[in-house]
C-alpha cells in the first residue's frame, strides 16, 4: 500500500492558496491599468517545502482547470473584504486564460483610488506577487516521490495582490504541512495496529501449542 499512488487519502483542506509573480502589462491605452501574472505552470514539479530531510513537491496536471468554475472570482489586494474588488471574472475585466502552458491572469483594474495606488505599486515593483486561491476536486500522492499531482480544480475564487512580508508563509505549504502530519499519524496507527495483531497472534500460537 505504501508504494502505490493514494488517491484521495490525504485530509484535504477547503482550499489553497498559492503565489505568483504579478507586473504591470503594456497597454495600448494610456487610462487603462493592467496587471497580468502566470499563476500555474502545467506539468512541472515544485518543492512545497523541504521536512525530516524530505521534499514534498506539487505537480499541476495540464487539463485540471478544463472545466473550473471561475464565474465568481473577483481580483482584491491582500483577500481583503474591506476594499472594494478592482476586477471581476463574471464582467469581462478578470480575465483567466487556460493555455498549453499553464494558466494566465488579466486584469484591468476599476479607475478607483484604491486601484491606482495598487497598479503604481506594483509598476515600481513594491509588490511583485499575487495569491490565487482555488479549490480542488480530485489529485493523486505518491507515497514514493513524496508528490502531489493535481488532477483537476474545482473553482477559483480569488486573486490577490499580497504583500509578501505578510503572506512569505501561504495557506498552501502550511496545509500542505498539516496532509502529511495526517498521513503520518494514519501510519503510524496502522503500524501499531498490525504489531498489537501480530502480538496476539503469537500469543496464540503459544495458547495453541501449549494444549
């Protein structure tokens, strides 16, 4: 069992979150403000995170955003409620485009405030990546490679230009860290629930010769 890929083993969580770089895009208005980033790459491995010398990885299957719902994603800063989303999926201004080499984003932020504060922050460069937060529907582990293949998304539902000070740490390797503490207690559990069966087997072997 351990050397085989375990589907859907794993305790998932609600949902992910995962950064990408983020720039300011040429446009071809002068009014218009757009921020564009690659937020996957398809079929290429990444280390999550490195632990008891081990590294985790991810690898995101081309074909797992074919039929993701992105109907209601919105573009925020920081996934924050309190200011007002600069673009939206559902009104053409979010774009999200599956390619053969990943998945891109597009957007052209609304002529607010608050959105030209954050597009001349990142055309400077004082912010330089983006959170994309989706959910997922089905994926595989390989006990083996220590890797998680990501079959297919289930919805996205938030893209965010973040801080990195405050999201260095994202949800995803802090839950990606919280699969394999479970993956490792559900071992240990069937490792010591064979020893206590072996011990009664023995113990009854003895029983048995003693008659």
């Amino acid at each position: 069992m351990e050397n085989e890929v375990l589907k859907n083993r794993m305790i998932r969580p609600n949902d992910y979150h995962r950064l990408i770089e983020v720039r300011a895009a040429e446009s071809t208005s002068d009014a218009k403000m757009i921020l564009e980033g690659r937020a996957v790459v398809f079929d290429e491995e990444t280390v999550l995170f490195k632990w008891d010398d081990i590294e985790y990885k991810e690898i995101i299957k081309k074909g797992s955003f074919n039929e993701t719902d992105f109907s209601n994603a919105f573009l925020k800063y920081n996934h924050s409620d309190v200011v007002m989303p600069m673009a939206r999926y559902k009104n053409g201004t979010l774009k999200i485009d599956v390619r053969d080499d990943g998945v891109w984003v597009n957007a052209e932020l609304a002529d607010t405030s608050a959105s030209k504060d954050l597009y001349a922050l990142v055309k400077r460069g004082d912010i330089d990546k983006m959170s994309f937060a989706f959910t997922i529907r089905e994926e595989s582990y390989d006990q083996v490679t220590h890797t998680w293949t990501v079959l297919k998304v289930d919805r996205l539902y938030d893209v965010a230009a973040v801080n990195i000070a405050a999201y260095e740490s994202t949800e995803l390797y802090a839950r990606r860290y919280g699969d394999v503490e479970a993956r490792r207690k559900e071992v240990e559990a069937s490792l010591q629930k064979q020893q206590i069966e072996q011990k009664k087997q023995i113990a009854q072997a003895w029983i048995n010769a003693a008659k």
